[in-house]
C-alpha cells in the first residue's frame, strides 16, 4: 500500500541589490522522489551577507520540509499500527522521533543568528 501526494513550495526573496526566487516540487509515491530547483538572481556581487541571508531562509525550509515528513511519518505509524503492522509501525516511530531531534537542531542552529 503506498501513498500518492504533490507538494510545491514558491519563495521570493529580496535581499539588499539582489532578489532570490525558489521554487521546490515535491512528488511522493512509493519511490519517494523529490525535484529540487533554485533560481537565482543576482544584481551586483555576491558577498558573504547574501550568503548569511540565504542560510536563513534554507533553515526555515528544512524545518518545514522536515516536520512535514516526521507528521507523514507519524501518520503512516497509526496507519501501519491499524493494520497489525507492529514492528513496522514502531519504526516509522523511531525515525519520526529521529526526524524531530533533527528539526530541533535545525531550530537550535537557527537561534544562533539571533
């Protein structure tokens, strides 16, 4: 049994001289495939304050992306539990569990900026 779903993130980002445009689609079927594509346009020089600022908006992304994957997880877990599924269920647990120490780096490392 497997599971079907899209998901499309947009970001626009201006920055100083300079604008960011991400786009991300996401397509989840048994293979789990993601497609990743990043535009950037630059007007001027890329110096280590772009750099500062895009490290910022990643982070916000990958916790996003993350949590979004550790409730899908979670929800599998039920779902796998449901069908007597125990042993599976209790890893897909294990790794929710996994992903949310990850999130919360993530949120750790994004404290650092402040």
């Amino acid at each position: 049994m497997g599971h079907d779903h899209c998901h499309e993130h947009n970001h626009e980002h201006s920055h100083g001289g300079h604008n960011h445009s991400h786009g991300h689609s996401h397509e989840h079927d048994d293979g789990h495939n993601h497609n990743h594509g990043d535009n950037h346009s630059h007007e001027g020089p890329t110096d280590a304050m772009d750099d500062k600022a895009k490290l910022k908006v990643l982070l916000d992304h990958w916790i996003k992306h993350n949590t979004e994957h550790q409730q899908s997880l979670v929800e599998w877990s039920d779902k796998a539990r449901a069908l007597g599924l125990a042993a599976l269920a209790a890893a897909l647990e294990k790794s929710a569990e996994e992903i949310g120490a990850s999130v919360n780096t993530l949120r750790d490392a994004k404290g650092l900026f402040d």
